[in-house]
C-alpha cells in the first residue's frame, strides 16, 4: 500500500489515494460551505484563514488550488517565475517558498489576493480581517456612513484597488483567462448568499486587474476574444453588485462599460446578459425617480438583449428578459404587455435547464418569475393581491439567502402599502435580522417606509444601514 500524506489543509485528514484532489473532502466542504459573511477577498474561507494564522503555507496553496479548480501546472503558469516542480515541492513542505515576503506577495498579486487578505498571517488569528475596520468606524463615525449611505459615488480607478508597481502580465494565456472566468463566476454564486455590499471590493478588484491585461498585455487572437469577454463578465457582475450595495451610479457606469465589451465579445448570451443588467438598473430609476424615461430607456436596452439572444437556446437568458421587460411595461402602465411578458416567462422556464445556461443565471428559476410578477401586480395598482403572491411564493419555494432578504423586504413594502402595517413591521424585523448576516442595501432600501411607522424598527434599521455603509465606504 502505498504512503498515505496528510491533508496540507487541516493537517489531521489522511488524504484517500482515490482523491486527486489536493486536500481532503472535509476541506473540500468547508471551502464550498464557508461561513464568512463578509469576506475580505473571494476566496476567504474558515479553513483558508485559519491555515494563513498557523503560516501554513503548503496548506494555503492546496486550499487555494481546490477552490478555484487549478492543477499545480496552472498555479504555476499565473505566478511569474514559478514551476510546477516549484508548487509541489512548497505544496509538501520541501520548500519554504511562501515564507519570503516578496514571493508572498508576488503570489499574492498574481492570484487577485488583497494584501488586508494577509492579516490573518500578520496577527495570528484567523479573525483578524473581521477588525480591519472597527478603528476607522469609531474615528470617523456617522457622518461617514450617512454620507455614504444618501448615495454618493464611489470615485474608484485601478490605481486605487490594486497594490503600487503591481502591473499586467507581460504575456497572457487560456490560463489567465481561465483563472479569472473563475473568479466572475464564483462572485456571481457567493452574491447569492452574502450580497453585494460583501462582494463589491472583489468584484472591483478583479476587474481593475483584467482592465490592463486586455489593455497592455500580449496575447494570441483566441485568448484575447476570451479575455475580453471575461473582462465584461467581471463588469457586469459588479456592476451588479454595486447596484446591490447601493451605489447605483458606479453600478451604472460599470453597466456602461461591460456593454462596451460586450459588443465587440462576439458571445450573443453575454451581450444579453450585460443589457438586461442596464435595463434592471434603468427600471430601478423610473420606480425611485417616478418618471417614465427610464423605463422607457429599459425597454431599448431589453430590444438589443431580445435581439441578441434571438437564436439563443438558453431558457432562463429569455426568461429573465422577458421578466424585465415585464417591469418595464408595468412602471409604463401597460398592464397587458406586462402579464404577457410575465407568461412568456413561465413558459421558457417550462422548457426546463439547458447545457448552454451560464452560471450567472442560476437565480432565473420560477421563484424569480413569481417574485416579478409581484412586483407587477404591485406597479399596476393591487398592493394587496401582490403581498399575497409574494407571501406564497416564500412559503413554497426555497431561495439564496440574500434573494429570500430582498423578496422578504419587498413583502414588507407590498404590505404596508396594503395597509397591514403590523404585519409589514413584524415581517420588516424579521428581515433585518437576516441583514445582519447578508449585506444587501438594496433590499434595506426596500424597508425604508417602514422606518417611519415604529421607533424600534426606526433605531434598527439606522444601526444596520450605518454598518452596511461603513461596508462600502471602506472602499473609497
């Protein structure tokens, strides 16, 4: 039999010789099921930090390889200099490798890492990057936050996210391109459980770092088609998150240029995607500001997303532009075209999953649709009849955490507008516990009625928007 090794991860596993993977299953779970609510970069889990804490660095790059699917060549191929001899070796403890600040950082750098995502290594505990802000919130106090919190933008560039000197690859390949496709789509599965006042620092960062490379570096033709419809994932996505996080100006202008990428990608799905995204911020707009351009404005966004993704076979790319438009016909009065929209939706989910259906569209399920036609029959005048949708919807179908915040909060505003505001407060604290775990601006927007009705929930919900705040204004 040959020798068994122990886990680099946790260092009490024997790792099975029929696992090729490069740490145990129970490694493996933890790092797909991480408690982490805000994460100070996308691949912070309990076991990645509590390995940082312990400077086990041949345990730090096995986590790092089995989150983000790399086989130690790939390691090798993004870190400059680096072997896959030279992988093995640090990854068996034969070589200290990582134990010299400037290949720390070097590796650091080359994998996206954020160099506060070190401070569990720094200071010996793998709590470490929960404190990282606690000083600046005490020093600076509420006016920061409120600040933040009315809605300023974020004036951020690449020079502010990414560490001084740090510069694009000379040269990049399929496994840049591949590393970083990686990244997007993990933002766009962790946006379901923690919400993008958690993700926007990384969702910035990363698209800060693909902007050069398409930019500066040298690549093949193919890889640079893949690059640039990477790098308008990336965008997409966080501006997403921005949105989330509620900063819809940087939201708008991240939509502003993943468009721009997107139309040059030459992917029909991706350019769908990216328009859909700017119609649902353009529908957002026309229900704060109550004026009919930017929905109208949505609509011509959701033509070209339509025109796209027209021999497209992908059920939920049509479904979910097919619910946005719904919206859109809603905020403009049409309540026939609305209903349309909404039963062409059902029908495209009818047509069940499809091989070409991206990651980032694993949200569009019929809850999704239920939960838009809620909003529609709320737009067209029957708050009541929408509660009651809404209410049934949550009660008979599973979500994401921060989709089940968001649809819990729209509850409460249906509600009230109602005229049940007992059952819209109970529904509203109910949410902002859950708040405190997913961070979602947009969804405690969503409550801000409410705020006006009960002192308690008036306190609660300042307390919660002042951390949420402080979240985003760690950013600038």
């Amino acid at each position: 039999m040959p020798d068994q090794k122990l886990c680099p991860g946790c260092r009490s596993t024997l790792l099975s010789r029929y696992n090729n993977e490069p740490v145990c299953g129970p490694c493996q779970r933890a790092l797909r099921e991480s408690s982490v609510s805000t994460p100070a970069w996308l691949w912070d889990t309990p076991p990645m930090r509590r390995a940082l804490a312990e400077l086990n660095f041949s345990g730090v790059l096995a986590l790092l390889r089995s989150a983000a699917g790399l086989t130690q060549q790939q390691m090798a191929d993004l870190v400059p200099g680096w072997t896959k001899t030279k992988v093995a070796r640090a990854e068996s403890g034969e070589r200290g490798t990582l134990y010299d600040i400037r290949e720390l950082l070097a590796w650091a750098d080359a994998l996206c890492v954020p160099r506060e995502a070190l401070l569990p290594l720094v200071l010996g505990t793998p709590d470490a990057a929960l404190y990282l802000d606690s000083s600046q919130e005490s020093q600076e106090g509420e006016e920061l936050n409120r600040r933040t919190f009315s809605g300023g933008m974020l004036a951020l560039t690449a020079s502010t996210l990414l560490p001084d000197g740090v510069l694009a690859p000379a040269r990049i390949d399929r496994t840049h391109v591949a590393y970083l496709q990686t990244c997007a789509d993990q933002l766009w599965a962790r946006d379901w459980s923690v919400g993008g006042a958690s993700l926007l620092r990384n969702g910035l960062h990363l698209f800060a770092r693909a902007k050069p490379m398409l930019n500066e570096s040298d690549y093949t033709e193919r890889v640079g088609l893949d690059l640039l419809r990477t790098t308008a994932d990336l965008g997409n996505c966080t501006s997403f998150l921005a949105f989330d996080a509620g900063q819809p100006g940087l939201a708008r202008r991240l939509a502003q240029e993943a468009a721009m990428l997107a139309d040059s990608g030459d992917d029909p799905e991706l350019r769908a995607h990216v328009y859909a995204t700017v119609a649902m911020q353009s529908t957002a707009l026309a229900r704060v500001s109550e004026q009919r351009g930017p929905a109208r404005e949505a609509l011509r966004a959701l033509r070209v997303a339509a025109q796209s993704a027209k021999h497209h076979p992908s059920p939920k790319l049509h479904a979910l532009i097919d619910m946005r438009i719904a919206t859109a016909n809603a905020l403009l009065g049409d309540g026939s075209a609305a209903r349309a929209s909404i039963a062409a939706a059902h029908r495209e989910l009818d047509r069940g999953d499809h091989p070409d259906d991206r990651q980032a569209l694993g949200f569009v399920r019929r809850s999704e649709v239920l939960g838009h036609e809620a909003r529609v029959t709320a737009l067209l005048g029957d708050a009541a009849t929408a509660a009651r949708q809404l209410q049934h919807m949550l009660d008979t179908t599973e979500l994401a955490p921060r989709n089940q915040v968001y649809y819990r909060a729209m509850l409460a505003e249906m509600q009230l507008a109602a005229g049940d505001t007992a059952v819209a407060l109970e529904v509203g604290h109910q949410t902002l516990s859950d708040l405190e775990n997913v961070g979602s601006m947009r969804a405690l927007r969503t409550l801000q009625p409410l705020a006006r009705h009960d002192t308690q929930f008036h306190e609660r919900y300042g307390a919660i928007a002042n951390d949420l705040s402080t979240k985003v204004a760690s950013l600038a």
